[in-house]
C-alpha cells in the first residue's frame, strides 16, 4: 500500500513537472522594445487586413503550440544610419552633405506588421534600405536648392527632406526621429570664396579695433606721462610751499618779540581810546539831562499854552457865531410873524371896506330903482355925487396919502391876492421844510409879492393932476393892473 501511494504521488509530480515543462514551452512573453510575430493559424488582428494569418503581441505574453504555430521577434529599438551622399545644387556646383538619420519601427500595428513584412529575416540591411531611400530624396532637394539657401537655412533642407521620405518610411513601417544635416563639402571652394568678402571685412573690421586699441592705448601712455609729469610738478609745488612755510615760521619766531611789544602797545592805546570815548559819551549824557531835556520841557510847556490859548479863542468864536446865528434867527422870526399879523389886519380891513361898498351899491341901485322914471335925474345926481367923491378923494389924497392907499388896497384886495399865488401856478409838487414856518414864510413871500400893488398904488396917485383926473386912462376906483407875473419854475 505504501507503495502504490509512492507510485501515484511520483507519477502526479511527473505529471505536474511535465505540465510546467509544456507551459513553458508554449508561453512566449514580448519584451517592451520588440513584437512577437505569431504564424502559422488564423489570426485577424485589430487594424490588420483580413487574411493576414499572423498575430502580433507587443508587452504581454501568450500561448503558442510548439510545432503548429512559429514566433519570431522584431525590434523595437532605435536604429542610426549615416548619410553620405554627393549632390549638385541648382547652380550646378557639387557638394557632399554628411548627416545621420536615426529611425525605428513604429509602435501601432500596422508600422509593425509593416516591417515585419519586409525586414523580419533583414533587419541587418534595414539602415542600409533606409540610407538608399534619404540619399534619393536629399539629392532631389538639393538640387532645387542653392549653395546660399543650403547654409544659411538647413532647416528647410531637412524639413523638406523627411518631408519627402515621409510616405515611402511610412510604407516601410518606420517612423523617423531625428535628421541632421552635420556638413556641407564643397570640394570646389565655393563656400570658402563665399566667406572671403566677409573674411576681408572681418580681417577689416580687426586691424581698425587693432589701430583703434594702439590709439587708445598710445593715448593712455601719453596720459599717464603727463600725470606723471604733473605729480612731479606737484609735488615739487608743494615741496617748495613746504619750504616757504619753513622759512616764513623761522621769520615769525624772529620777530615774535618786536611783534609782541608792538601788540603790548597797541591793546594800551586801544584802551586809552576807550576811556576817552566812555568818557565823552558820559559827558554827553550829563549835557542831555543839564541842557538839553530842561529846553525841551521848556518848549513843551509854551507850545501847550499857546496851543490851550488857540484853542479857547477857537471856542469863543464858535460861541459867538453861534449866540449870532441863534439872535439873527429870531429877528427873522419875529419880523416874519410881525408881517403875517400886518397882513391878517390888512386884510380884514379890506373885507370890511368890500363890504360897506357892496352895502352902498345895493342902497343906490334901490333908490334907482324907486326913482324909475327920475332916471336922467337920478344919473345927474350921480354924476354930481361922483364928481363930489372925486373932490373928496383928491381933498384926502392931499392931506392922508397912505389912508387912500389902504382903502385902494382893500378894494382891490383879492385881485392883489391873486396875483401873488399866480406865482405858484405852474408848481406840481412843492416840499416845505420847517414845518408851519415854513409854510407862514412861503405864505408872506407870496403877499409880498401880490404887495407890489402898494407902491404902484402911490405912483397912480403923484400922477393924478389938481382936478382929481387921473392920468394914463386909469380910473381911480381901481389900481393899475400889475405887469404880468414870469412864471419861475420850482425844483423839488
């Protein structure tokens, strides 16, 4: 029993030994920088054309039965081919151009089914497939170009190369990283005829900075001598300043006695003088308060008394102004109200006389009126009682003037009132000051002038003639009439 369980045992770790020997036989891993290119069944990859009959795995492992299907690797690693190609450029001038490509194959599966297809048993001749495709295309490049375009710009030129290569490395399933155009020979010389003009004016342009620095630096020699030259200058300046002042210190201590003295005597005249100047200003100071402020005083005193006098004789000519002005005043006032109170008198004695005429007149004319039929009588009778009147008059004219005179003015009062506001008729407005004397002064003015009857009343009367006749055609019951009146206009 024992050993049969032995047996089994040892046939199941046989069996198990076998197991991960076929395992791995039949699993097949892909590296990450190559492809696992499985043949030998029916396979349809992803992107793949149908019928391929090859499956590709990259960074995984899977199961192949030995025998039945066959695995081969493609690299993945980058790969690096030199250029080496003889050109002509498009002015027909032949050059080499050096440069390196460096390439791989693509990481999709469509690059590497690709490659697989052309380069899985040749993947030695792959750089040499890749130089032959890059050497066709740069000579065609080239020579579209000139050698000028070829310098200054190798971009272009290897931009339009991978340019152009870029479909036929597509077709080859490589993908390029990197192109360099390292040299341009040019076993003719052009480049090198190219660069001498430039060259010249480089080599130009140094020997002027060579001559331009031995200037300078010429200049800078120059300049450094005549500093030189002045620091010795200078210092001998200062060497022989140094000197003097040696010499004038030696002839200063020598006549630092003399000088002292000299000094001694000086500061005693010095204070001498002072004396005498303090000594005249307090004799100055004595004659201001002996003379000079006792005159002052004096002067003052008589300049406030006269001006005191001027004063009070300036007050009593005020006052006395004054006392006239105030005296005048009155005057004027009590001859005013004197001449309303003659006035008032006057007329009243007139409105008196009026009235004893009016009486009279009204008797006659009924006595006239009585008589009716006497009328030539009566008329007789007057003119006989006139003619008597006159005698009457011209008797009393000859012994009381002035009483006639009144009995004329009292008659012909309101004419002569009259006359004197006439005055007044062309005034609008009239502004009165001081009140109610104001007012009595207009009012005596106006009669003053209504008044110039009086004097024209005496001149009618001297003119008369012995018989009572009146001269001129004036009547004597009434005055002449006054000249007419110019009308004054009043300001306000």
């Amino acid at each position: 029993m024992p050993m049969i369980v032995g047996v089994v045992a040892g046939v199941a770790v046989a069996a198990i030994a076998v197991l991960i020997g076929l395992f791995k036989l039949m699993w097949r891993v892909a590296e990450p920088n190559e492809a696992l290119i499985i043949s030998g069944s029916n396979h349809k990859t992803e992107g793949l054309e149908a019928g391929m009959g090859f499956r590709i795995v990259t960074g995984r492992g899977t199961l192949v039965l030995p025998g039945v299907q066959a695995v081969r690797k493609l690299s993945l690693d980058l790969n690096e081919t030199e250029l080496h190609v003889d050109c002509v450029t498009h002015q027909g001038i032949p050059l080499k151009v050096r440069g390196v490509v460096i390439f791989k194959v693509g990481d999709d599966f469509v690059s590497i089914a690709n490659a697989g297809r052309r380069f899985l048993d040749q993947q030695k001749l792959m750089s040499e497939r890749v130089h032959n495709v890059f050497a066709g295309h740069l000579r065609s490049i080239v020579g579209g170009l000139t050698v000028e375009d070829m310098i200054r710009d190798r971009e272009k030129l290897t931009g339009q190369t991978r340019a152009a290569c870029g479909t036929e490395m597509e077709k080859l399933g490589l993908i390029v990283d990197s192109l360099q155009i390292h040299e341009i020979e040019d076993p003719t010389g052009y480049i090198q005829n190219l660069a001498m003009p430039h060259a010249a004016a480089v080599q130009r342009d140094a020997r002027i900075a060579q001559a331009e620095a031995n200037r300078l630096a010429t200049e800078a020699e120059q300049q450094s001598f005549a500093r030189m030259a002045q620091a010795t200058r200078d210092s001998e300046i200062l060497q022989a300043g140094y000197q003097a002042e040696r010499d004038k210190a030696g002839a200063k201590a020598r006549q630092a006695g003399p000088l002292a003295d000299a000094a001694a005597r000086q500061e005693v005249v010095v204070q001498e003088t002072r004396v005498a100047e303090l000594e005249a200003h307090r004799r100055e100071q004595q004659l201001q308060a002996d003379v000079r402020k006792p005159a002052d005083a004096k002067a003052y005193e008589k300049r406030t008394l006269a001006e005191a006098e001027r004063d009070a004789r300036i007050s009593g000519a005020e006052a006395k102004a004054k006392e006239t002005e105030l005296a005048a005043a009155a005057e004027a006032t009590r001859v005013k109200t004197a001449a309303m109170a003659e006035a008032e008198a006057t007329k009243a004695r007139g409105t008196a006389m009026a009235a004893s005429t009016r009486a009279t007149g009204e008797a006659e004319a009924a006595s006239a009126q009585a008589r009716g039929l006497a009328e030539a009588e009566a008329a007789k009778a007057k003119g006989l009682a006139e003619a008597e009147a006159i005698k009457a008059r011209a008797a009393a004219l000859a012994e009381n003037q002035e009483a006639v005179v009144a009995q004329q003015l009292a008659e012909n009062w309101p004419e002569i009132v009259k006359a004197g506001a006439s005055a007044f008729g062309n005034v609008d407005n009239m502004v009165v000051l001081n009140g109610a004397d104001g007012m009595a002064d207009m009012l005596a003015k106006a009669l003053t002038m209504g008044g110039t009857g009086l004097g024209l009343a005496r001149q009618l009367l001297a003119s008369m003639n012995q018989n009572g006749q009146p001269t001129n055609g004036t009547s004597l019951n009434g005055v002449a009439a006054p000249p007419p009146v110019q009308k004054v206009p009043v300001q306000e």
